[in-house]
C-alpha cells in the first residue's frame, strides 16, 4: 500500500504543471490559432498564477468534504479534462474555461500532496517530499520540452501537442482508483487551522513570505533569462540551450535538496547559502560576461523551491495541519510571485536596461532572507494556533493546565458514580432481622421484662 502511495504521488506530481509549460512553448501558435488579442494572451501567461492562488486557498475547505486522497483523484481528473478539452477547440472563451479547469486541478494537488505525505509518510517526509518535487521538476523540463517535438510529428498541430499530456495525467488517475477501493479514506477529526489563526501565525506568513519570493524570482528568470542573453549577443538557439540547462538543473536540485533539508534540526544554513548562490548569480549577469555559468548558479540558488516545499511539511505536527499551511503558504505565495514578471518588465521598459529590475529581484532575495530565516528555526505552526477565541496559545503549559483539570475533573465523577453505586447496591441488599435486645424493644415502645425463675 504504501509503495501505491508513493506512486501515485510521483504520477500525480508529473502532471501538475504539464498544463502550464505545454502552452508556454507553442504559445504562438495558439495565439495565431485562436485570434487571441494581446491582452488575452497576457491574461493567459498570467492565468496559472492566479489559479494556484485562488484554488489553493480553497482546497482545505474541500479537503475536509471530501477526504484527501478522493479530492486528489478528482484533481487529476480536472486536469486530465480540462487539457482534453482545450486540445479540441478552437475558440479563444472555450481554451480559457478549459484551461482553468486543468489549472485548477494542479493548484488542488500543490496543495493537497504535502498533507498526503505528511499523513502517510510522517517519519519520511523529507525522502518523500524529495520524490514529490522532483516528479514536479521532471514533468515541468518534459512538457517544456518534449511539446515542441509532439508538434512538428503531428505535422504542426499544437492541438495534438496539447492534448498528449491529457493522456498522462490519465495513467495518473490509476493508483487513486485503486487506493478509493482498497483503503478507506482516513478524515482528521481534530481540530484545523482555521483562517483567523493562520492570518496571526508568524510562521504561516514567513512560510508565505519565502514561497513568494522565491516563486517571484523564478517566474521572472523564466520569462526575462532568454531576452538578457540575447541582449548579450547569445542567438535564439544559444539562449535556448542555457534556459534549457536553467531547467533542467531542477532536477538533481530537488533529489539533494529536501533529503538534506530533513537532516539538519533548522534550515537556516540552506536559506543562507541559497541567497549567497542567487546575489552572487544576480550580480555576475549584471556584468554580461560569462553569462551560461552565472545562469547555473542561479539555477542552483533554485534549491529554494524544494525547501520550500519542505518546510511545509517540517513547520507542521499533523497532516491537517500540513494542509492548512501549504494552501496559505502558496495562495499568497502565488499572489506576491504573480507580480514579479509584470513589475520586472515594466523596469526594464523604464530604463532601458537591467539594473534597476535587477533590483527588483534583489529585493524580493532580502524579503527571502529574512523570511526564510524566521520559516526555518526549529518552530510548528501548531505552537502558534490560538486554541481560544481570546487567542490564548495553544503551548505545552496551556496544555498541562487544561489535561490537570480535566483529571481532576474525571477523577471526582468518577468518586461520585462509585459512591452512588455503593449506596445502590446497600439500598438493594437484603435486610437480616435483629434478635430483639434491649434497643429493640425500646423502639418497640414497651420493655420486656426477664421471666422469673
């Protein structure tokens, strides 16, 4: 059972981004074949974002209607739909509906795996979290670049192109078939972290702040890497190849990353060296020489999002937990990283050149820095949820105090239910007759006196 897990788990991760990727590669195609305007083609480069943003911070209310591992199967099934779909029209309103139905269903499963591998796998969530981002980064690097090479074998039809990844996140839904009907959902019935105490959680909101800078960063250096080397003098295929490389380096990134990430008793050390890895990447593109090394080591400061990833697991004790904080942590996560890429090229339109948007990625790298710091000590999100509406933390002390009086409590009914049966069980006792003395005749009201002799 537990191998079928981490199977489905590995599959499900393959495709959660498949839908965004895909269209990314041919989206001139798409934009010629459906009459899309510019702006709805900036709405449809923007769209994925706001997706994992909005369906992200619904997922735990589901969650709780329907149980992880059904919502999960429903999450493949959405992205299996929605990419069939829009491979089958050819109507820009269609595409867009189809395409938030598929976007929809991977931002439910970023959401939703964490708490399965903290629900299933709670003593190997670090070995666990590092197959679940690595699948992630693997099906990222195939469909960006195997949907070219599906394009040109259908002889130029981006339909086919982005329908084949329909038929992936299918053979996906096959270990949650079997997981419905072989093992019986397992709901949390202890409390959840509602939104109030989220929205007081300083860790919820560092675990935020981290996501969306690192996020930031990385949708920022996939849109602009390309355009700064041909800036530099790199050609499109150069340029192609070092962003190639960019991604690709995802992969062994996540293998190493969360695996570390469990070993150490605080992750500040990786915060650390990830930042150092990014400022020193930043500033070496700056000076536009040597610019494929500098992009790796920007590709290795990437290591952020797998630690990311893991935190969520790591800052929380159960899996509703786990829940609660990977929706919050990624739906404003997304929300801040949303805005970076526009930002980003309206500085660079500004100026005229990439030192003042470079700032903007210094920036967010400070924000992560002091994010991260705080996200990576030794703290769970539970110690920070206020267990009264007063808010009243919910420690260990509090705790002591209210399991003290609990006792005290079940102790004196239980005192008071052994004194009630013990005055049953006298009250239902036989009563033996007393030989008649001397206190039994004065009841009687008359003195026996003792017979002569």
């Amino acid at each position: 059972m537990a191998w079928l897990i981490a199977g489905g788990i590995a599959l499900a991760a393959l495709n959660l981004r498949t839908a965004v990727t895909s269209v990314g590669t041919v989206l001139d195609q798409v934009s010629a074949g459906l009459g899309l305007s510019g702006a709805m083609t900036g709405l449809l480069t923007t769209l994925p974002v706001m997706s994992f943003a909005v369906f992200g911070a619904l997922t735990p209310v589901m969650s709780r209607r329907m149980g992880e591992q059904r919502l999960l199967l429903a999450a493949i099934v959405l992205l299996a739909a929605g990419q069939a779909v829009r491979s089958l029209v050819d109507s820009a309103v269609p595409f867009m509906a189809a395409s938030t139905v598929a976007l929809a269903g991977g931002a439910v499963g970023n959401v939703v795996i964490p708490a399965l591998i903290k629900r299933h796998f709670p003593r190997r969530a670090g070995a666990m979290t590092t197959v679940y981002s690595t699948a992630l980064a693997a099906g990222t690097m195939v469909a960006a670049a195997a949907t070219v090479p599906v394009q040109q074998a259908a002889g130029g039809n981006w339909h086919v192109a982005l329908g084949v990844w329909a038929v992936l996140a299918a053979v996906a839904a096959i270990p949650w078939l079997a997981l419905r009907r072989g093992e019986p959902e397992r709901r949390d019935t202890s409390a959840r972290a509602g939104a109030e105490g989220l929205l007081r959680s300083r860790l919820a909101w560092a675990v935020a702040g981290y996501f969306g800078s690192q996020s930031l960063i990385a949708y920022v250096m996939f849109g602009w890497l390309p355009l700064l080397l041909r800036d530099n003098g790199y050609a499109a295929g150069q340029a192609g190849l070092v962003l190639a490389v960019f991604t690709g380096l995802g992969i062994p990134v996540s293998m190493a990353v969360p695996a570390l990430a469990a070993r150490l008793s605080s992750q500040r050390p990786l915060v650390i060296a990830f930042a150092v890895l990014y400022a020193a990447g930043f500033a070496g593109l700056l000076t536009g020489q040597a610019l494929w090394a500098w992009s790796i080591l920007v590709a290795v400061g990437g290591g952020t999002f797998p630690l990311a990833l893991a935190m969520l697991a790591m800052r929380t004790r159960t899996a509703a937990g786990t829940a609660a904080l990977s929706a919050f942590g990624q739906s404003a996560g997304y929300l801040i990283a949303g805005a970076g890429p526009i930002t980003f090229g309206l500085l660079h339109q500004v100026s005229g050149g990439w030192v003042l948007p470079f700032g903007l990625l210094f920036a967010a790298l400070a924000a992560q820095v002091v994010t991260g710091w705080y996200a990576a000590a030794g703290r769970t999100l539970e110690d920070e949820m206020p267990s009264t509406p007063t808010g009243r933390r919910d420690d260990h002390v509090s705790r002591g105090v209210r399991d003290l009086i609990a006792g005290r409590v079940r102790r004196s009914g239980e005192k008071a239910r052994h004194a009630r049966s013990r005055d049953e069980s006298r009250a239902a006792r036989p009563r033996l007759a007393r030989p008649a003395g001397r206190h039994g005749a004065r009841r009687g009201g008359e003195r026996r006196r003792p017979a002569s002799r």
